[in-house]
C-alpha cells in the first residue's frame, strides 16, 4: 500500500517537473528581453516618408500628407507616363527643336546639353531626364507623347495625362503644372504621394534599369546624318555610390522645393521606397534619406 502510494506520488511529482518544464519552455515564467528598437531619426528634410515597398505597410513618416514643391522629383511621373504609352517604340527618334533649348535657356532649368537638329531616341530621352535631370529632354518627350496640333497644345495634354495618372493611383495631394517641376504655382505633392509613385514606376523594367544608372553615354544622329557621341550623363542621385543596395531613384531641387530625394534601396531581399521633401542641402537630403533607409530595413 505505502509502495503504491508512493509510486502515485513519485508521479504526480513528476507531472508537476513535466509541466513545469514546458511552461518554462513556453516562456510563461521567462522570457528573454525583446532587441531594443532602433531610434526614430531626426530628419533635417521638413518632410519624409518611407514603405515596406512588398507590402505597402508605412515605416516612417514626417508630415507625410503635407503638401510641398517637388522639384525635379516631377519627372519620376513623365517618365512613367511615357512608359505606361500603348505600344511604345523606345527606339522611336524626336528630333531635338530650338524651342528645348531656348527653354531651358530662360528657366537657367538644369539640361541634358542636346543638340538642336540631333534625332535622339526616346530610350535616350529618359536617360537624360532621370540621370543629369534634362529639362530639354522632358519638354522633348511632353511635345512628343502629348496630343495636339501645336507645341503648346501637346505639352498641355501631357501634363493633363500626368495629372490623370496621379488620380489613377489614388493620389489626393498631388497636382502637376509642368512636366518638369518648374511649374507656375500649381505644381505639388507630399512625400506619401511621391512615394506611391514612384514604388508604381519601380515596376517597370526600364524604368528600374534607368534610375540605378550611374553613367550613360548616348550616340545621337545628327541633322546630317552622321553621329554624335554625347559627353556622359551622370546620375546625380550620389545614393547609387554611398549607399549599399540603392535601386534610384531622383533628385530635386528649386528655390520653393528646397533639396528633395526620393529613394528606393533593396537589402537581403526587402526592398523599401521613401522620400524626403524640403531639406536643406544635396549633402542633407542625401543623409536624411540613409538615416530612414537605415531605420526602415531595422523594421523590417
């Protein structure tokens, strides 16, 4: 009897070890100290904004709804929408008008340095808007994708088709006036907005493969025939050189928009695309966006 019940107790003490075991197991009773989060940064850029780009899910944001000046940040939305052209033809050639240049002339806008006369493909007219951020070249492709019987009449549908685009994606706090940035007052987004786009745009092949350029030399045809090599366009995103994993995307600037830089980076697999908006130097915005680039990956 005193066996038995000895056995009953040896036992239960040993369901009492058992059970003990697997709630020590299961971290009821302990449970090791949670990694401490990385730091909020402290931006100089007014604004900012950064997504898990796989998701959507937002990471950061800085007055991410306030609507500001965009600079040549613009021109991620004339791209796309050239790129988003039924049957477009990259090999297709705009011959390069006076009216380019004179353009840029009186904006003292910053310039792919074409050549009137020269025929240039619309693959090398997005190189030269996305990597020296070429006026020119974006007044050539709103003249060449826009609809209309006059100059004036085409860049104003292109624009139109710009802002259609912006409203495609859902976009309530953005508005263009120009295809460039240098608009007349109505020309804005947010660093949210700027975001979607430009994580829109990084789903196009070329586009991708455009912005993580670093250098492009383009071979022109001259109004003689012949052929010109163009002095290189270097991209002025310096992310692509400093910073590990950058996939672009562009620049701004502008006396209203300050220094702006939209940026897409990818490490061990996840991507994330932000902006900064309104901050104080090239050198600034470019240590504004590593600063989120680094505490959006640590969330992720």
């Amino acid at each position: 009897m005193n066996i038995a019940i000895q056995g009953i107790r040896f036992r239960r003490a040993a369901g009492v070890v058992v059970t003990t075991g697997a709630v020590l197991a299961s971290g009821a009773l302990y449970a090791a100290p949670a990694q401490a989060a990385a730091p909020v940064p402290s931006v100089v850029a007014k604004g900012g904004f950064v997504i898990n780009n796989a998701n959507g899910k937002t990471l950061y944001t800085k007055l991410g709804d306030t609507r500001r000046a965009t600079g040549s940040t613009t021109k991620i939305m004339t791209a796309k929408v050239v790129l988003s052209q039924k049957n477009l033809n990259l090999n297709a050639t705009v011959t390069i008008q006076k009216a380019y240049s004179d353009y840029i002339v009186s904006k003292n806008a910053s310039s792919a340095r074409l050549i009137v006369g020269d025929k240039v493909t619309v693959r090398q007219l997005l190189y030269g808007l996305m990597l020296p951020s070429g006026c020119d070249a974006a007044y050539a492709l709103a003249d060449k994708f826009g609809t209309g019987s006059t100059r004036t009449a085409r860049v104003k549908s292109f624009i139109g088709k710009m802002n259609a685009d912006a409203k495609k994606l859902g976009l309530k706090n953005t508005h263009f006036d120009s295809f460039d940035g240098i608009g007349n007052g109505k020309n804005w987004s947010t660093p949210r907005d700027l975001t979607k786009i430009a994580s829109s745009a990084m789903k196009n092949a070329t586009f991708r493969a455009i912005v993580k350029t670093k250098k492009y030399t383009a071979k022109t045809r001259t109004r003689t025939g012949g052929t010109r090599t163009m002095a290189p366009w270097v991209n002025t995103n310096t992310l692509l050189n400093s910073y590990s994993g950058t996939l672009g995307v562009k620049t701004g600037s502008g006396p209203t928009a300050k220094y702006c830089l939209v940026f897409a980076a990818t490490r061990n697999g996840r991507t994330v695309v932000g902006t900064v908006l309104a901050s104080s130097s090239a050198a600034q915005r470019e240590k504004d966006a590593k600063a989120l680039m680094n505490y959006a990956f640590s969330k992720i």
